[in-house]
C-alpha cells in the first residue's frame, strides 16, 4: 500500500457514527410518515386545507384569477401552483383542482370551474388544456386579508418565494367543506356541513365558551351533504361530534307509488351510473323481483332514476330490497386533522375551538397591521397640518433652500419634523394647499384617529376582537349560507331479511323423509269437490306427503314432532319452490332425530296470557301446558311432550282455558269434553288419558272449540270421503270416555285423515301422498249428521290416500264452472 494513503483504521473516529440498523429504519419511516401526514394527507384545522388546495388558492391569488377576472385555463393554474410552490406531478394537482370545481363534492365549490369537470357518474374530467377555472366568491374569503401579515409565510422548495403556512379561513372550512385523505398509519374523513349552521355554532361557543357538544347540536343538527340524500338516526352524528368518529348511514332520498320508485337523491359519493349498474344486475339475476324497467332520467336540474314495477309486485319489498344493497351507504367519521403540526382526532367543540383562536390570531394581527398603516398615516397628516398652519413661512423655506435635501433638513429644524414627514411636504403640489384641501386633510385625519382608537380599543379589549369575529362571521352567513340539503330522519331499524320478503299467504308441504317447500297460496285455483286436483309436489319414491298447512310468510311456526319436540322457524325461511318440486331437506333448517317428522304446526309470533298449547296424541293422551313455556325455543328444539314407547304426538291447538276439545279417532269415533278437566301441566309431562281408543284405533286429531261456535266440524277419511256436522250435535261429556260415532270409516271411506273446523265460508287445501293437491270451498261439503258416510271430497288414485287438510280462513275466488270437476255421487252417499 502506498505510503500517501492512509491506513482506513487509522481514520478519526469522531467522524463514524454507530447506529443500530433497526433504529436508523424505524426514525427514518416516522420522519416519512410526519412528511406525509402534515406536508400532503391531513388538512390544518385552523383553514381545513391540505398543502396542495391552500397552494392552488393561494397561486390562483398571486395570479389575480380571482372571481371578478375572466377565466384562465387549468392548465396556467397547474403550472404557475407546480413551478412555484408545488413539486409535485400535475394530475394530482389537477385532480385536486377539479374536486374543488365539483358541486357535488364540495358543499360550497372553492373553484369556479368552465368545461368538463366530470360527473356523479364517474366521468372524468378532460384533460386540462380544455378546461378553464378561477377563484369562486366563497374562495376569496379564505384569502382575504392575507396581505396584511394575518398569517405566517414560509420559503417555498427553492427558497425563491414565500407560502403561507395556513390561510386566514373567515370562514370554519374544514366542517363547511370537509376532507378526506389517508396518511401513513392513519386518515381522515370529515363530512361536510351547512355553513349557517357551523357559523351559528361558533358565535354560540364565543358566546359560551362552556358550551357542550349538545349545546352546539341545537345548531349543528348533522353534516350536511351536497348531494342531499337522508342520514338516518342521531345517535351516530352524536357520537361522530362528542368523540371524533362515528358511522353515519346515509339513505337516499326517495319516492314510493304503487307503480314505481323514483330516487331523487343519492347518498354522498355515490356512483351514479354505477348504482343503476348495480340495481340491474340484482334485477337480472333474480336478486330483486317485481322490476319492470329501470332508467336514469337524471340531467343537469338533478338526479332522477325512475324504477318502474311490474303488476302485482309489492312496493314494500321492492323497496327494502333496495335498501339493503343499494339505497344505504355507511359514512365513516374520522374527524382528524393537525393541530400545531400534530394529527389529532377531534370533537366539534375541539374544532370549533381552535378556529376561533386561529380567526383571534387572524384579527390581532390584522388589527396591528391596519394600526400601524393608521398610524403611519396619521403622522403624515400631522406634518401636513402643521405645514398649512404655517404655509407662507413653509413656502420661503423651501423657496430659499438649494434642493430637496437642503429643503427637507430645513424643514426638520424649523418645524420638528420626521424625515417621512418633511419628504411628504417637500413632494406636495401647490394645489393642495388650497383651503378645500386644508378642509379633506382635517377631516380624513379625524376618520384616521377614530380608526386608530378603535384597532386600539380591538387590540386591548378580547370581547370587542371576539365581536369583529362574530360580525365577520354573520356577513359571510348572510352572503353565502343556503338552506340545509341534507334531512336527518328517525333510525326505524337496518332492514332485515324480512323485510326483503313479501307477505304472502303460502301452503307448505312436508313429506316423512323431511323435504319441505312453500308455495304462493293464490298458485292453485279452487275446484269443485271431488276433483283430482293437480301436482303439489314431486314426491320420490318410498316417500309420502305428510303434512300440508298455510301460513303467511312472516308467521312464527311452532313445528310439532310425532316424537313430541318443538322446533321455531320463520315461514320464509322455508324455501319457495314451484308445484312440481320435491322440496329441499329440512335438516338446514330443523335438526330432526331418525324417523322424526311434523306433524301439528301453531303459527304465532307470541301467546297471550292465559293461551296453552293443547297437545294429543296417538294414543289418546292429552295435556295443556302455558304458552310462556314455548317463548325460548333452542335451535335444536325443546321437548313438548313425554311419551310413552310407541305413542305419537298427533295434534295440537292453542286454547285459552275456556274452550272445549272435540278428540277423532281414525275409527271415526269423536269426543267432547271440556278443557278445564286437563289440567296445565309441564312440558315434560305425559298427560292424561282423552278418549278410549277400541281394539287397534288410533287419534287422528283434535278440534277446540265453544258453546257459541257456529263452526261445523269438518272430517275428512284417506279414501278422500268428507263430511261437514254443526259443532253443536257433539255433546259434552266427561274426559276420557269412548265418545260418539262421527262418521262410516269402512271398506269405501278408509280411516279418518284428520278433522278440521270449518266456517261456511273458507277454503280447503287437501294434499294426497303421492303430492297431488286440491283447493275448494267448505261449502262444497255438505252439512249432514252424525254417523253418515259422506260425499266426495278429493278422488285419489288406488294407490294413493289424503294425507292431510288444512283451512284458509279467507274464501277462495270462486273458479270458473268450467273448471271444476264435479264428482258423481250415489245419492244414498249421505
């Protein structure tokens, strides 16, 4: 090695510095994410900007593209605010440029925009050459006295020019405005308000400075969007000013008629185009029913989308569908800005605050600026007073001076005078020193001593700066607030998946191997009895129609087992399929044990007080328990009856304690007692004994009913053989005894399917169990005695049987005469 080089160990070490790695990276990512945070992301709270829009504003003023000059083109603006202040790329000052042209981002636009500025549809602006921009009126007020040393500057990046560090603001911009922008590690999203309500609220806090968050919601009722649309509850907006975050739901503003829903307004920063997009694509796939057509009528005068309705479909459902997915959109609260530098998540009052102390720092220093130009100004005035007091003597001496220097030590000496005061009267014109002129001096000199007491009076006394402020305040009120654009409704509830389901009359259909569907009620046209009826259900092979009941889609269904459990679901939650399908498994929707099915479904959101559940079963016992019992179902069921090996569950009613129970046999015995005699008892009980079943006969249901029911009692056999009989021929008797012949069961008829109470004028839904299925009218049934054989009430095939009956207490349309397919009977059926 060469002697001239040095030995690397030998170098000073007081010129390496040891840093850890892990140090060195973490200092460095911080000083990164401070850059970020305060030089780009976060807006000041004191003017509510971030550097990019106070440099655009601030280039546009320097410009003199203000609101009163023509309009200059975007691209002048990007370039002058890039090369003096900004450096960094143009789209993104342009970007920035064009949101604050946008009316519908900008509660009160800061630009005054000429050209294609985009849209609500996501449109982009065109390119900056084409488009042309200058100060909007409200823009010039957040600059407004800048000159007058209202505001600290600093060098811009080449320490060519100075920048202000923050803008004067007259207005609280960053609630007016809002802003929203991520930094590192965290961001911001502040929703715009309506300036009368923010500037009422802050003369309330200089009023009160103890003002309370709700204090200044009795002004500032929420934010205030410029697209409008309806913020849903108060709770949020509470939360959202009294801790600095909140979630607000924002729903649009709509109107519902029978034919058509006609969105008006959407929520804030919401895509247009893309929420009709969205709306046809649920419609296409089924996701919403009941839309005919859908266009986007919107133009310049505002947002029209036009929804129009199919006939028959129901508005309510059509419309809670749209709420779910499309109508509703959650604004996020993130009330974070800087305060002296340093981020900071802020309550109303909190912000409120600090822009009154920025607006006090503002007229302070304003107030000293305009003192000393007074001041200034008033010494002129002095000098030139004294020199028309003495005008002749003033005259020679200048007169007899060699030059202007000599004239104005001369008129030092004589008078006393200032070198600025001298140098005025050596520079007067002789026609001011005409008494007119003597006059204005004097008086613009008493108006300059009035305005000097008066900055003097701001300056020492707090309340009269604070009351500038107020002042300043309501002018900017009275020249540019607006009314409220934004309504704040009541939080009825979030749309439940109910409330996506139409309310409907459906029959449901279950069969022993446990498929289950639902089915619109109106789908089946009555016939006459004695008809075939028509495909219900698909039934495969080995499995058999168990059960069909109606019920209405948003019914609780307290769901039976022949093993004695009870299980809870919603109807809608059973899925809707057409006639001719099987049915899905209802193991999604009830954990059924081997060989368990339905056998008795009560539909009831809630019972009354003194209502039971009145069960029988298949071998004759019968037992009451209290309704309260049945209000907490577990998912996997609950036990409603103890039975005995062998025994099913067979039929259950919901009785009140005064009603009496009529109990049929499959033999087509009947008893009827009073209920009084089974007493309540709990749901693991047994029961007791109701009626007395002969050699192999079985319970086939059971019917409540009371003295005055002027119901008949309607018994339906397998072989499809019916009967009405007035209630009234079946006598009381005690509990547990053998009953009264009801009907011939018989070779022709077969045993009992079920028995059903029946008004004259309601339907019947019969399903065999091979899936055919029937509607009718009761009255078709004819009324007949005691102890008869019946008429014909559904024809099955040989191989087939009725499996169950349920009623629709409403009458069914009548059907054409054509359609019906009556049945020839022997006239001694009866």
């Amino acid at each position: 090695m060469s002697s001239d080089v040095p030995d690397p160990s030998d170098v000073d070490a007081a010129r390496v510095e040891r840093v850890r790695v892990e140090d060195e990276m973490e200092q460095s990512y911080i000083d990164y994410a401070m850059s970020v945070i305060a030089g780009r992301a976060l807006p000041d709270v004191r003017d509510g900007l971030k550097p990019v829009h106070r440099r655009i504003l601030y280039a546009m003023h320097e410009m003199g593209v203000t609101s009163g000059s023509s309009h200059r083109k975007s691209s002048s603006v990007i370039g002058e605010t890039m090369g003096d202040y900004h450096p960094h790329g143009d789209s993104a000052i342009y970007d920035t440029l064009v949101r604050m042209a946008q009316p519908f981002s900008m509660r009160h636009p800061l630009v005054d925009g000429q050209g294609n500025f985009g849209s609500m549809d996501g449109d982009p602006a065109a390119a900056m050459r084409y488009t042309e921009a200058r100060m909007s009126p409200i823009a010039e007020e957040l600059l407004e006295d800048i000159e007058k040393d209202t505001v600290d500057f600093s060098p811009n990046y080449d320490d060519r020019l100075t920048e202000p560090d923050v803008l004067p603001s007259a207005f609280p911009n960053l609630l007016v405005n809002g802003s929203s922008g991520i930094a590192v590690g965290m961001s911001t999203n502040i929703p715009p308000h309506n300036l009368g309500e923010v500037v009422d609220a802050t003369i309330e806090l200089i009023d009160d400075p103890e003002a309370t968050v709700e204090d200044l919601m009795e002004h500032v009722k929420g934010p205030d969007f410029p697209t409008g649309a309806n913020i849903v509850g108060r709770d949020a907006i509470y939360s959202a000013y009294s801790t600095g975050r909140g979630r607000l739901r924002v729903r649009a503003e709509y109107e519902t008629d029978d034919d058509k829903i006609v969105i008006t307004e959407v929520p804030f920063q919401q895509n247009k185009a893309r929420l009709v997009e969205r709306i046809a694509d649920d419609v296409n796939e089924g996701k919403i029913e009941g839309v005919r057509d859908l266009r986007d009528e919107s133009d310049r005068n505002g947002v029209r989308i036009v929804i129009e309705l199919k006939r028959g479909a129901n508005p309510d459902v059509v419309e809670n569908q749209l709420l779910e997915h499309h109508l509703e959109n959650t604004f996020g609260v993130i009330n974070l800005a800087l305060v002296d530098g340093q981020p900071k998540v802020l309550t109303l009052k909190e912000t409120l605050e600090h822009y009154v102390e920025h607006r006090k720092e503002v007229v302070r220093r304003r107030s000293e600026y305009d003192l000393g130009e007074a001041e200034d100004r008033a010494h002129i005035l002095e000098g030139r007073l004294t020199a028309l007091e003495n005008v002749d003597d003033v005259v020679e001496l200048i007169q007899d001076s060699e030059d202007r220097d000599a004239a104005k030590e001369a008129l030092i000496e004589a008078y006393d005078f200032s070198t600025d005061q001298a140098d005025h009267i050596v520079r007067m014109q002789l026609g001011s020193l005409t008494s007119m002129e003597a006059a204005e001096i004097e008086s613009e000199y008493e108006d300059v001593q009035e305005r000097i007491e008066r900055l003097e009076t701001i300056l020492e006394d707090e309340s009269e700066l604070l009351a500038v402020i107020k002042e300043e305040l309501r002018e900017i009120k009275e020249e540019y607030a607006d009314d409220r654009r934004t309504s704040i409704i009541e939080d009825q509830g979030t749309v439940t998946h109910e409330d996506l389901i139409a309310e409907e009359e459906v029959v449901v259909v279950v069969t022993e191997d446990d498929y289950v569907k639902r089915m619109p009620a109106d789908r089946f046209d009555p016939q006459g009895r004695g008809g075939k009826g028509i495909i219900g259900a698909d039934v495969k092979e080995g499995d058999r129609v168990s059960k069909v009941f109606r019920a209405n889609t948003h019914d609780y269904l307290l769901c039976f087992t022949n093993h004695g459990q009870v299980y809870r679901l919603k109807t809608y939650e059973i899925p809707e399929m057409s006639r001719t399908a099987r049915g899905k498994s209802a193991i999604n929707l009830i954990d059924f044990d081997d060989g368990e099915e339905i056998t008795a479904v009560v539909a009831t959101d809630e019972f009354e007080d003194g209502e039971c559940v009145t069960m029988v079963t298949r071998d004759g016992y019968v037992k009451r328990t209290e309704g309260e019992e049945f209000e907490n179902i577990l998912s996997t069921g609950i036990i409603a009856a103890d039975l005995e090996d062998g025994d099913e569950l067979i039929d259950v009613e919901v009785t009140d304690g005064t009603k009496d129970l009529v109990i049929a046999t499959e033999g087509g015995m009947t008893i009827r007692f009073d209920e009084s005699e089974v007493r309540c008892m709990g749901r693991n009980a047994r029961g007791v004994g109701g009626i007395k079943l002969q050699d192999d006969d079985k319970v086939a249901g059971l019917v409540a009913t009371d003295e005055d029911d002027d119901n008949a009692l309607l018994t339906v056999t397998r072989n499809g053989f019916g009967k009405r009989t007035k209630l009234a021929e079946y006598s009381t008797q005690s509990r547990y005894g053998m009953g009264l012949i009801d009907i011939k069961t018989g070779e022709r008829n077969g045993p009992v399917a079920t028995v059903k109470s029946v008004a004259e004028d309601d339907g019947l839904v019969l399903m065999s169990e091979n899936g055919q299925i029937m509607v009718t009218r009761a009255s078709d049934v004819s009324i007949v005695g005691r102890n008869t054989m019946g008429v014909t009430v559904m024809d099955v095939e040989d191989d087939d049987a009725v499996a169950s009956v349920d009623v629709l207490p409403a009458a069914t349309p009548d059907a054409d005469d054509a359609q019906a397919e009556e049945a020839s009977v022997p006239a001694d059926d009866e």
